[in-house]
C-alpha cells in the first residue's frame, strides 16, 4: 500500500501544472468525465424513483383544473397522484370518490401520509398548517406518532426513519424536485447572476423584473445549455419529453416571461415561492387545501380517496366498469408511443361513463405524431388557460369528452391464415425483388398491378407485415366505430387492414375492399372465409375496380344500399395511393364518397425530410420507383392543402421512420376529416351541420 502511495505520489510530483499541455489533458478528461455524468442523468428519473418522490407539490395549477371541471357531489374522479395535494384539492368540493394511482410508490406513500393524518379524528387545522405550511418538525412527529399504526405496512416503514429528518431539513427541500430547487437551482441563480433576494425584498415585484430584465435572459441561456442534459430528470421531464424548443433559448425566455412578469406573481404565485420561502409564509398564498376555511371540508371528505401503485391503464382495468365522470391525465402520454397511449384509452373509455370529460397537460401544443388523438374531439385549451396557469410548466392543455361509441381495437398479430412458411416468404420476398427483370410489358395500369402481385398473392401478408409498418398506425385513427358504420379500403388488396379490427367487425353495416387486381383480392376473400363468422363476411364486399373509374359513386351505391347519399364514414389508403398514377383524382373520388361524418386515412411511404431532396430521400424514390411506388414530399402538401384544406377539414401527419433489416425507412400517416364536437353525452355530432339539408328531410 505505501509503496502505491508513493508511486502516486511520485506522478503527481512529475506533472508540469505550468504546462499547457497539461491543462489540455483535464480539460479533455474533464469534458469526458462530464459527458458521462449527463449521459447517465438520462437513467435519473429511474434512479430517483426507486429511492423517493420527484415531485413534493403538484407542478400543475388546480385553479385551472376546477375552472374547467366543475366538480360536484355526484364526480368520480380519477387523477394521477404526483405529490397528492390537487387531489385534496378536489376533495373539498366533496365528490363521491377520487381514484388515484402512481407508478412511483414514493408519491403514493406522501399522499397517504396527508390522507391518514387528515382522517386522525384529533388533527386540529394548526397541526395541518405547522407541518404542511411550516415543516415544523415537532408538530409532525408529535402526530405522526398519533397515526403513524394507520398507515400501510410499506408506507410506515418508508416514512419511520425518514419523517423527522424530512421535515426538519425542510418539507419544500425533500423530493428530488426539493433536492434541485436547494443546490441546483441557487448555483443557477448565481452563474446566472439572479438576484432572487433582492427580487423578494421588493415582494416580487413586477418593476423589479422589468427594471432587471437583462436576468430573465440570462437565465433563459443558461436553462437552454442545462436544463434538457442536467436538470430534466430532477423535474421528471423525460427524454421523450424534450421537443426541439427545448434546445432553443427563445423557449425558456417565453416561459420565464410568463411566470415572473405576471402582475399577481408575489400575490397569488405559491408554487415558486413554495421553493424559495421553504415553505409558504402565511396562509394568503399557499395551497387552498391549507386554508382554513376548507379544513372541515377536506377533513369530511377524506374518506373518497381510493389508491393505487399502477399505471393507469391497469388502474383502469382494476376498477368497476363505467365508473369515472371526470379525469386527469396530466402530462403522462407525452412519454409514450402511439400504440399504448391507445391501449390505454382503450381501458379508460371501458372504466368511464360516456361523455365523461377528460382533462390533460402536454410539453407539445400539438398532438399530431400520434395518430390515435384523432379519435376525439379535442378542445385545445391552451390559448386560453396558459396564460391564467400560474405554474407554467404545460404549453398544452386538452380537453375532450369520451365518445359513447367505442375506440377501434387494434389487434396487431395477422390472423393464422396470413402467416406463411419461411420457404413462400422467400419465394414471394425474390418475386418481389426481381419483379423489374422479370416483368413483361403491360400498359393498362390494372394490368401492371396483376403482373406485379398475382405471382406474389399467396405470401403477400406474410411478407408485407414488417414492410408496411403504418398500417396500424393508420388503423388506430380510425374513428370510434358506431353501429352501421361504413368502411372503404381503397386499393385494399388482401384485406389485410380487417383483421386489424377483427373483434368489432359485428358493428359495420358495410366494408367495401376496392382494389385493382383480382388476385390479391381472391386471397383476400379466401382469408376472410377462413378468420371470420359467416355473417361478417357477408357483410363485405371484395370489389375489383379502379378508384378512378368514372362512375365509381353509382359503381358502390349497391354496397350500401342504393342510397348514394350515405358515404362511407371511414376510407382507407394503406401503401396504396403512392401506387396510383392518378393519386390526386383518387383523393378526390374518396373525398365525394366521404359521409357527413366521414374520413379518410392514407399509410404510405414518405420521405426522410421535408422537402424529399436529400440523397437519401432520392436512393429511396430510385429503390420504390422499380416496383411502381411513387415516393414524393409533395403528397403531403396536395393532402392537407390542395384535397382537404384546413378550413374545412381537420388534418393532422405523423411521420415516423422504422428500421427494415437494419435500414430506417421513412412513413407518414395522414387523417383528413370532418370536423367534429363530442357531446357531455358522449355522442359525436357534425360541428357545422347543414341545416338547409335537415329542412329537405322535414319537408320530405
Ligand atoms: C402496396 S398494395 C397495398 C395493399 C393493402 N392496402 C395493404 O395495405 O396491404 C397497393 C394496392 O393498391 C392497389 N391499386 C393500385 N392502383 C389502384 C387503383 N387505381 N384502384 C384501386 N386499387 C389500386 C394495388 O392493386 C394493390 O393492391
């Protein structure tokens, strides 16, 4: 051992701190040393989680909430807990029952300490106010040790040798958001040259920030260079979370305009002054859940709340069916793909009544990478609220009623007929490659598609279900599906798209599959014989025509009832509109054959940027272009301006790029459709309907 120290301390003597070279050599380690650190911050939140709360106050503005809400004596709320105190919050407007759940255990073990000390029949208001306004230590422990046998077995065991030490190094300290907002946060304020002191001694003046704005820009540098690389896991911002504004320093100042420059800031602001007071200093601005006008309210109704360690989707899936009338997401869907945000919602709308309302926050003012959203009509609250929220933290804020019809069920894996031996999917695999070499020449383009496809018909779903990946993606946009709904799927070749709704295909008057060439569409039928009920198949219809046809309306009208009115309320274009040469008339033909509460859904390949010119975007068009798929940036464009222009239509793209044998290929998946409003009863009504049309029928 000493002869280690004295080899070290031997190197040590030898190193030339004059040297620039030597500076160059930590300086590069250093950075190194750093880089490694941030790179780790991202596994934080994980971290964190597993050892204690993030969150000590809810981060979200309550007044928001019940302004939007209005809760009253017949509610049945569901929320995510985060640190419980909004929930209390709603708890004084006496609801029948509030839900909660967590993913963190340590939220939920911070919320049932308020919860059982609430229900301690000898808690008087100023206990309540010492330990939750004051951190008053004493306080908390005298009656900690009165209902410390309340709690469950985990959370006492959590809180016995915590308690003490939590409250009497501050309450507003604990948390990792209490851990950043004691040294991370004052270390800021002093690179960045705040002076928070001096601020407060004005009462957080409005003249103060206005005389000394130089700081809010400043700070906004600063939060750009830190906050999405050291300070997001502290506040539970996860990666997925951070959008490019995040690397903007325009974004930060925006937000740090907002919250300082607000007039009432040192009024009514408890939220940052909770942080910076260590505490709140008296009961003019602090929570409405420590005032003491609603102590009885909130001790009376502390028997509603019903807790679990869940995500909400099981949460949802644990509770009595059709039991919420009213929710809050928070911010939680920001974190996930598409296809679980709908599993999701799939469970919420089985738990909740219809036309509940379903409120929740976004780090994005748009929603539109995930198909799934068009499925509800959303109110975008937040140009109106934003400004009246005193946190700040969501730009986002969404509202929307559940529809009583249900969500489409996606059911992901092909149905055993689709599958094919690994010797057909080679065989179809180098029919499909060597198509250029070995194809004739046909003109007529119906000809080209049975030349391309007849040979390839029979491991056609097999070997298309990893290469035409927005398929489901497109199929969760599908609409709630009602009783008598119609569905076209244009170019829709083997019918693949069906057996994505399998369990729901008894609700549909009508499914048209439109397709060009008879062979995909003889296998098409063959499947379905074989995966569905008699009566489901005869309520398809496998139709071999051109979307283009010139009569294509009266060509469908005998697939739905002769009435040429009805339309269909969903259309469908899977890979198959960058397959037709005449893309836009066929856009056109859909838009006529839309029904009044109608949409229609494209899948398609796309390019890997905006405008489709880099190199990649031209080896991918070259690639397609063999096998007749036209591939062009510009498809988007004639979408969603020229066909369904945004006055009329509702029109969101999801772009999307997913690896095929280690290559990323780019997707998009567009939703076109008429615009919308749910009622409180959960049913979905035109937004604008033409009442000159309901005149006829009355005089009819
Ligand atoms: C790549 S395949 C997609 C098939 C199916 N939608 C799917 O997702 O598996 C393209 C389909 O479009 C069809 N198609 C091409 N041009 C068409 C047209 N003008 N009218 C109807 N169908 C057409 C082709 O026959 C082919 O079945």
């Amino acid at each position: 051992m000493d002869q280690l120290m004295d080899l070290a301390n031997e190197a040590y003597a030898s190193i030339d701190f004059e040297s620039p070279s030597t500076w160059a050599v930590v300086g590069v380690a250093g950075a190194t040393a750093l880089f490694y650190l941030i790179k780790r911050s991202f596994n934080m939140i994980e971290h964190i989680c597993n050892r204690t709360y993030i969150y000590n106050i809810c981060w979200e503005d309550p007044a928001v909430d019940h302004e939007i809400l209005k809760i009253d004596k017949n509610d049945v709320i569901f929320r995510i807990c985060s640190a419980g105190d909004i929930v209390l919050d709603y708890a004084i407007e006496g609801p029948s029952k509030i839900v909660i759940c967590d993913m963190n255990q340590h939220q939920l073990y911070l919320f049932e300490l308020k919860i059982r000390m609430l229900r301690d029949p000898k808690l008087t208001y100023q206990e309540w106010w010492d330990i939750w306004g004051s951190s008053d230590h004493e306080v908390a422990m005298k009656v900690w040790q009165r209902m410390r046998h309340t709690m469950s077995g985990e959370g006492r065991q959590w809180w016995d040798p915590r308690i003490e030490r939590i409250f009497k190094t501050g309450f507003a300290n604990s948390g990792s958001s209490g851990l950043a907002a004691r040294f991370l946060v004052p270390w800021l304020m002093y690179v960045v040259g705040f002076n928070l002191k001096a601020w407060a001694e004005t009462g957080f003046s409005h003249e103060y920030i206005t005389k000394n704005y130089h700081m809010v820009e400043r700070s906004a540098w600063w939060m750009r260079r830190l906050f999405p690389s050291i300070l997001a896991p502290f506040a539970g911002v996860p990666p997925n979370q951070i959008g490019p504004e995040f690397y903007t320093t325009e974004f930060y100042e925006g937000i740090l305009r907002e919250i300082l420059l607000d007039p009432d800031f040192g009024a009514h602001n408890y939220f940052y002054r909770f942080y910076y007071e260590k505490g709140y200093k008296d009961q003019t601005c602090c929570p409405r859940t420590l005032k003491k006008e609603h102590f009885d309210a909130l001790k009376a109704n502390a028997g509603c709340f019903e807790w679990h360690h869940a995500t909400v989707q099981a949460t949802m899936e644990r509770v009595k069916p059709h039991s919420f009338t009213k929710l809050v997401l928070l911010d939680h869907m920001d974190w996930m793909p598409n296809s679980m945000v709908h599993d999701e919602w799939v469970a919420l709308q089985r738990a909740t009544v219809p036309g509940a309302k379903i409120l929740w926050r976004s780090a994005f003012t748009k929603m539109d990478d995930k198909p799934f959203f068009n499925n509800l009509d959303i109110d975008d609250m937040s140009p109106q609220w934003y400004a009246k929220d005193r946190v700040k933290m969501y730009p986002g804020t969404f509202l929307s009623y559940m529809p009583k019809d249900p969500l489409p069920f996606v059911d992901p894996a092909p149905s055993p007929c689709q599958r094919a031996s690994f010797v057909r999917k080679m065989k179809t695999t180098t029919k499909m490659i060597l198509h250029p070499l070995t194809a004739g020449k046909v003109n007529a383009h119906g000809d080209k598609m049975s030349a391309f496809y007849a040979s390839q018909a029979k491991g056609y779903d097999a070997v298309r279900e990893n290469m035409l990946v927005a398929r489901p993606e497109m199929m969760s946009a599908f609409g709630p599906i009602k009783h008598g709904h119609t569905w076209l799927d244009v170019g829709g070749g083997t019918g693949r798209n069906l057996h994505y709704l399998r369990a729901q295909l008894d609700l549909f008057e009508r499914i048209v599959v439109l397709d060009i060439c008879p062979e995909l569409l003889a296998i098409g039928e063959e499947n379905a014989r074989l995966s569905f009920t008699k009566s489901q198949c005869e309520r398809i219809s496998w139709v071999c025509l051109d979307i283009n046809a010139p009569n294509v309306r009266s060509l469908l009208a005998p697939h739905l009832r002769n009435d040429l009115t009805r339309g269909f309320d969903t259309i469908t274009f899977s890979y198959s509109l960058s397959m037709i040469p005449k893309w836009e008339e066929a856009l056109e033909s859909a838009k006529s054959l839309m029904s009044g509460e109608g949409r229609v859904l494209v899948a398609d390949f796309d390019t890997y940027t905006e405008e489709g010119k880099s190199l990649k975007d031209f080896m991918i068009r070259a690639w397609y272009k063999q096998d007749g798929v036209r591939i062009e940036a510009k498809t988007r464009g004639v979408i969603t301006n020229k066909v369904f222009s945004a006055s009329k239509y509702q029109v969101s793209v999801a772009r999307f790029q997913k690896k095929l044998l280690g290559v990323s290929i780019p997707h998009m998946v567009v939703c076109c459709r008429e615009p919308m409003f749910t009622t409180p009863t959960g049913i979905r009504r035109q937004s604008h309907p033409d009442l000159t049309q309901m005149e006829e029928k009355k005089t009819d």
